[in-house]
C-alpha cells in the first residue's frame, strides 16, 4: 500500500535527539512508515500521496496533555459556567451577579478560579455574602485548586446537605465559631459536590462544550489528553464517558483521549471501558487516586510541620488511609491495572512510591499504562530514585511553579521551597517525566508548559527575573519530549505515540517558528500553523 502522505521540513525535532534535522517522512493510513532526509523525500513518494513541502518550518509530536479535567476545563471557558480569581469576596459575588444576567433565571449557577491567597483579605468566604445575592436560586463558586468547593445556601438545599450532614471520607464542611455550615466543602467533599452540579448540564450541551474545547486544544499544537478523575469517590470523577463516545461514534473526536476512573473496589468501570475502547482514539489506561490535598490549604501531606501551623504537628494528612490505598493499589495491580496516584506533600510521595515498590515486586508491570505519581510538588531527594527502580512516571505540570512563588516558602518553608519541582533532577536520574496542565487549575496552554519548565517563571509577567529556583529547569528538547514521549508512556503508549519515527501514529505540529532555537522573548509569540492526528489535519491557521 502507497503513502498518503508525505511530510517533509528542514526542521523537524523527532523526539529521538536533542537537535532539529531535514527530515521527510512518509505517512500510511495514519502511522509513519519510512524517515528519511528532507533532499529525499521523492523517494518516499508514491503514486497518489500528497507532497507537504514545509520548507523551514518547524515540525515536532503532537503534545500530549497529561493531567487535565477535561469538563471542568471545557465548562469554564464555555457559556455555561464563568472564570473568575476575583479579588476579594465581594468581588466575586458581584462578577457572579454580573453573570447570572447571561444565564436564564432558574438552575445553578457556576464559577470557578477563586483562592482566597490572592483577595485583599485572604480568608475563607462564607455562603453569608452569597446568600444576600441570591436567597433562592443556587450558586456554587469552584475554587481555583479545584479542592474546593462554595455554596450558597439555596445551593446547600438543593445538594440536600443540612446540619446534619456527614461529609464524605476525605472531605470536610468547614463551620463557623458557633459549629454551623459557612458553605464551604474541602476535599473529598467539594469534589463529590461539584459533581451532582455539573450532573445538571445535558448530554447536548456537554457534547458541544467538549467538541469546541478540543479543538481549542488542536490549535495549541495539542494531539493526546489524559482525563483524570476529580474525586477519591467512586461514581463522583467527573471524567463521563457516554460524552466520548457520543463523539467518537459522530466523527467528532479530534484528539486521543485517555480516561483515569476512580479506583475504587469495583473495578469494573475501568475494565468495562476497556472491553469497548480498544482503538486508537479512546483508551482507558488506568486508575486514579487521591493520596493527600494542596499545601496552599494545608492539606497536602508533609513530613515536617508546616512552617505556618494552623495547629500543633500541623502536616497535613493523608485522604486516603496508608493501609487502605495500599489494599486498593495492589488489587488493582493484581488485575494487570496501572493507578495514578494524586501525590503533592514529600510524605504522600514517599508512602505512594512503597506501595508502587511493592506492586511491581508482586506483579510486576500494569498491562496497560504505568504507575504514575501525579503532581510531586514535592519530594525527598533520596525518593527520586526509588521512582526509577520502581518504573513510576512523574506526571508533573510546570505552570504550577509559579502559580504563587511566595505560597510554598510561606506554608512550608524555604528549606522546602528550593527543593520543589525538581525537574533537572527527575531529567538527570532518568525519571520518565510527564508535562500537563491539571486544566481548569492553570491554562491547557501548550507554550505555557515549555516556558515555565526551562524558565521556571510566570508565562504572562516573566517573573521573578531569572526564574523561581532557576537550576531545577530542563532544557527544551527535554522538555518537548516530557510533553510527548513521556505522556505517552504514563499511558503505556510508547511504542506509537511521542515521536517522529516508523510506526508511531502520524501526530505532528507544524510551527512558524523553531521551538528548540527562538530567542525567549519571542518564544511565546510561535504560533501552530497545523495540527496532524494520524497524517490528517485536525487544525488548521
């Protein structure tokens, strides 16, 4: 069978080097077939493939977001829900009112994106300010960390939570001096919440939200996603299938994306999805979980005392029991099954790495996936080469370094603080790195990524000069291969997607500037010309 397709640039990164070569390469019903050098690309030609002569522009892999949630991310650039920091309380109600007008006057409503951290007066809101803005129609404000959730009390009626009521394992309602409800769900709690509010919105108004989100994605240069549950309850992720394939089955999934359920006792969902989804478009890899929070609300879980206890032996703790994610973890280990573990403060780190050594002792690699920490804000510096000898990939997401550079010297101190997202040393001791976003949290922006992984500071400011603890940085042909070839190993796809090579699936970006040599201060201005997904173009400037 002929080529359909063949590519050909004076500058193609193929994720095997470090360097940009002329290179040709030819594509057949979707996978690359030969590489050769760009003068020799009428070798590759045969009877009725299309010739793409790129001249100089700049070809690399398709970028592969590896942490996102995909309807959070969708939902709140859409129509149906708002974006907002605010920078007070009060600010953030009055946005909300602001939008209440575009929405019709009954059912929630729904923001996300404010911390508390930023606002003028950086304390918890309560349902009081929300509440004499909307006594009757229910509102719920989703915080930026995605940890967190605020609700009105028409908001609390309708979730059915009362004095009463118990959160779940995991979560917590915070309550006022005299023990009562503010409205505001930690953990566990916010997320299973949040998830009854998104259950509201319908299957059309979901499937259009996800179409125009991935193809928002496309045009960043974006091939492959990683949808990961957000929830330690089972049936509460968020991560909704019957969406993709609703897409899948119209022709209108143009991305490859892979779906992260809750680990929970029943396995089934997972192995469910994995019956039907055996092509190349929908996978599900394997689980995930929740070890511990954020260390912004100090509830990541660390070895040593916060450095700004908000009580004696303040380290945060655990959201799932040690004993209990071990027992989930090598069950589902012991059905051929990879679990990507939520893993932000160095003690969660430490126990997760133990159970994913005592996995692999036991039954050695998952069928499908890797075992995959997500996050590793932090870590023991002695811990980074358990996660070689154990075959765990860290899936980190560069532009949470300087989402606050002042946040973790604050909380956990500056002994800490230097020492976090080591990526040069994930990069030297040969830990498989994976980049993404965890969108809604930052932006799902593909340049975003790269800068914020070899500048190590904000993508918008370009702060603080020189970047936060500039030594941790990686170099960009490290970096383009996290956010590529070391996704597509978090999702046991290595052998076909994240490089330019015969074999690989044909994902490809086609850029009007040279991502490994443009000066910084006009890296972010590079723009994609085209998006490839299986030698077809997805996206187009």
């Amino acid at each position: 069978m002929a080529a359909d397709l063949v590519v050909a640039s004076r500058r193609v990164f193929d994720g095997l080097g470090d360097e940009a070569d002329p290179l040709s390469f030819a594509v057949e019903d979707g996978h690359i077939t030969k590489v050769a050098h760009y003068d020799q690309a009428d070798e590759l030609v045969g009877p009725g493939a299309r010739v793409l002569d790129l001249g100089d522009a700049f070809v690399c892999p398709g970028f592969h977001d590896a942490h996102q949630h995909v309807l959070h991310a969708a939902l709140f650039p859409s129509a149906l829900a708002t974006e907002y920091r605010g920078t007070s309380e009060a600010d953030c109600v009055s946005h909300m009112i602001e939008f209440a007008r575009t929405r019709s006057a009954d059912g929630w409503l729904l923001g996300h994106g404010w911390r508390e951290t930023f606002w003028d007066s950086p304390v918890p809101p309560t349902k009081a300010s929300l509440d004499a803005a909307f006594p009757d129609r229910p509102v719920a404000m989703y915080s930026g960390d995605a940890h967190t959730l605020w609700v009105n009390s028409a908001g609390l009626r309708a979730l059915g939570i009362d004095e009463g009521t118990e959160p779940p394992a995991g979560g917590s309602f915070d309550r006022d001096a005299d023990g009562r409800l503010t409205g505001v769900l930690r953990e566990a709690a916010g997320m299973l919440y949040v998830g009854r509010v998104l259950g509201s919105f319908s299957m059309g108004e979901l499937r259009k939200i996800y179409r125009d989100y991935f193809r928002r994605l496309n045009a960043m240069g974006v091939t492959s996603v990683c949808d990961m549950a957000l929830s330690l309850v089972p049936g509460a992720d968020g991560i909704n299938p019957q969406v993709y394939e609703a897409l899948l089955q119209a022709g209108e999934l143009s991305l490859r994306a892979h779906l992260f359920p809750t680990l929970g006792d029943d396995q089934s969902i997972l192995e469910g999805l994995q019956s039907r989804w055996r092509g190349p478009l929908l996978r599900a890899p394997g689980f995930k979980q929740f070890f511990d929070g954020v260390s912004s609300q100090h509830t990541a879980w660390v070895s040593d005392e916060y450095a700004n206890p908000r009580f004696a032996g303040d380290v945060g703790r655990p959201t799932v029991a040690p004993e209990r994610m071990r027992e989930l973890v090598l069950a589902a280990a012991g059905r051929g099954h990879a679990v990507r573990i939520h893993t932000i403060g160095d003690e969660a780190v430490h126990a997760a790495v133990g159970i994913f050594e005592e996995a692999r002792c036991l039954f050695g690699t998952p069928s499908q996936g890797a075992n995959t920490l997500e996050h590793i804000e932090d870590i023991h510096p002695e811990d980074v080469a358990r996660l070689v000898r154990a075959g765990v990939v860290a899936s980190v997401q560069p532009p949470h370094v300087t989402i606050d550079v002042d946040q973790p010297a604050r909380d956990l101190g500056e002994w800490r603080a230097e020492r976090m997202w080591p990526f040069d040393e994930f990069a030297r001791q040969g830990v498989t790195m994976a980049f993404g976003t965890d969108a809604p949290v930052v932006p799902p922006n593909s340049l975003d990524v790269l800068w914020c992984a070899f500048e190590r500071s904000a993508p918008d400011t370009h702060l603080p000069t020189g970047g936060w603890y500039p030594r941790h940085a990686v170099g960009r042909a490290a970096a383009l291969r996290a956010y590529s070839a070391g996704s597509a190993a978090a999702v046991g796809r290595g052998r076909e997607l994240g490089a330019i090579a015969p074999g690989m699936l044909a994902d490809f970006v086609v850029w009007d500037a040279d991502l490994l040599e443009v000066s910084a201060e006009e890296f972010q201005r590079a723009r994609p010309m085209a998006t490839y997904l299986g030698g077809r173009a997805v996206w187009e400037a």
